[in-house]
C-alpha cells in the first residue's frame, strides 16, 4: 500500500450534552454501516457510551457536549466517544451483581466488543470499542 493512502475511512459527530442525542448518535451510526453485520454492535455500543458520557461527566452539563467517531477497514469497526471529562476517575468496567441499577454498562460493551481501550487526557476522556470482522463475514464489515 502507498504511504498516502489508507483502506480506513472515519467519520465524526459533536453532540450537545442532551439525552435525546444519545438516539441521534444510534441513527448515524445506523447510517453509516448499514449493511454490516456488525451495525447492531456498534449502534448499541453507542449508545451506551454516549449515555455515559452525558450521565457521569461533564458532557451532561450546560454547554457540554460528547464526540463520536466512527472508523471503518475491511478488518475493524471502531467507535469512539470522547466526553469533555470534570471526573477524577476515567471508565472502567466493574463487575456489580444482578440487584445492581447502574454499573453494568462499559461491561456490556466489553462484551460485544473484541477489545475496549479507554484514553484519559486533560480534556477527558475517550472510549474506543473495536469490533473485528469474522471470516465468516467474509472479512467485510462495510
């Protein structure tokens, strides 16, 4: 392959901090891998990273805000969601039991997902899933 060429193509949405973007964030997800096999994944994934991202940080506060970034190659489909941070502590899976109302989302990611990666910086922080394509997709995710 040419140094200046890539197979990956990205795409990126800034949303206001408000809940119903949680869903706004879904469809354009939706929109953008319609056809893979591995759209309901990523679109659940999401939307559970946004939600967090608006519940526990300062993304859910006035003038906050999440991006998402939706990176796609014949081998991964990677969604990003980088809240605007204002938490001591970045994401992390945690093991609650079945009683429990809250905790088990970054959990239900890690399990859809074939690798989680979770980025803090300064600015906040940035959740990445990855979702590989199986051979039995014929290795194609778009």
């Amino acid at each position: 392959m040419h140094e200046y060429t890539s197979s990956a193509r990205v795409w990126g949405l800034s949303c206001p901090g408000f809940p119903e973007e949680v869903s706004r964030a879904r469809r354009w997800t939706r929109d953008i891998l319609r056809g893979s096999p591995l759209a309901e994944d990523a679109e659940l994934i999401v939307s559970e990273l946004s939600a967090n991202a608006i519940l526990h940080t300062a993304s859910g506060r006035e003038a906050g805000g999440f991006h998402l970034a939706v990176a796609v190659t014949p081998q991964v489909v990677a969604v990003s969601v980088t809240d605007d941070g204002g938490t001591r502590t970045a994401p992390k899976i945690e093991h609650q039991d079945q009683e429990a109302e809250h905790g088990r989302g970054l959990g239900m990611v890690s399990a859809l997902a074939h690798r989680v990666v979770v980025h803090d910086s300064d600015q906040g922080h940035t959740v990445t899933a990855e979702l590989f394509a199986g051979p039995q997709q014929g290795g194609h995710p778009c």
